[in-house]
C-alpha cells in the first residue's frame, strides 16, 4: 500500500517537473530578441526611434501599416528572416509554424531548419537538432549520430 502511494507521487512529481520545465522554456522562447543585420531604413517613417530600432523582440506586433519593422529583414548575423505574419513578426528560417513562408507548418517531428521542413530523427546534416552534422559515414538514427 505504501509502494504504491510512493509510486501515485513519483509519477505525480514526474509530470509536474515536465509541466514546470516545459513552460519555462517557452517562456524564455518568448524573451527572444532578434539583433537586426542592417538598421530599419524607411524614408517616410514618423519617427527616429522606429528608423535607428536594431533590436526586435520575437512576436512583435506588427500589421499592414507597418509591415516595414519585420518584412523580409535579416537578423542575427544571417541566421533569422523576419516576416510579418498575420501580426506578429516570426523567423521563417527557424519557425516550425511559419517555416520558410507565413503559414506553412512543419509535420509532427519535424523541426524548421534554414526555412526547410526536416526530419531531424534521421537527417545526417540535422540530426537531433538543426545544424548537428553527423561525422562522415556515421549514419543519424532516431536523432542521435551513430546510435546503436
């Protein structure tokens, strides 16, 4: 009897530790800030601020009016793509929700690496994760190089 309360518990601290980890790093996801390439040059803009602004923080709102903050932007030393979707400004090169275009959406198990839908389970050059690049002639199995 008290194995098995020990056991409804562990699980019980199982899931709320996952919960915990889980949300927490979403939230430092949502933190993320985009360090522009080049500063925002837009002739008609009303404002300095908006011209010289070399920071954009991920989701920042963004609409038709002023779709200039994050259209077609490079950031990060060339390793983000910022796009207006729908209204927020999202990386099409590394957004599984908006991977290489707004909208379009990477399968279950995959992840959006340099804008392209992969299967990073068993992809030599993304293995596990985007930009993990197994050794040559070790193949990439369930996500790790050389699993056995």
């Amino acid at each position: 009897m008290a194995s098995n309360n020990l056991l409804k518990l562990a699980t019980i601290l199982s899931i709320l530790t996952i919960l915990f980890i889980s949300s927490s790093s979403q939230n430092s996801l949502d933190d993320e800030e985009y360090v522009l390439d080049t500063p925002l040059a837009k002739t008609n803009l009303r404002s300095r601020f908006l011209a010289s602004k070399k920071v954009i923080k991920k989701g920042t709102t963004c609409s038709q009016s002023n779709k200039y903050v994050c259209n077609g932007v490079w950031a990060n030393n060339g390793t983000s793509l910022l796009y207006c979707c729908k209204t927020h400004c999202r990386n099409v090169v590394g957004d599984m929700n908006n991977c290489g275009q707004c909208g379009y959406k990477c399968a279950y198990g995959q992840r959006c690496c340099g804008g392209t839908c992969t299967n990073v389970d068993d992809d030599d050059t993304h293995c596990g994760k985007c930009g993990n690049t197994c050794s040559h002639g070790v193949k990439c199995e369930n996500g790790f190089c050389g699993y056995a």
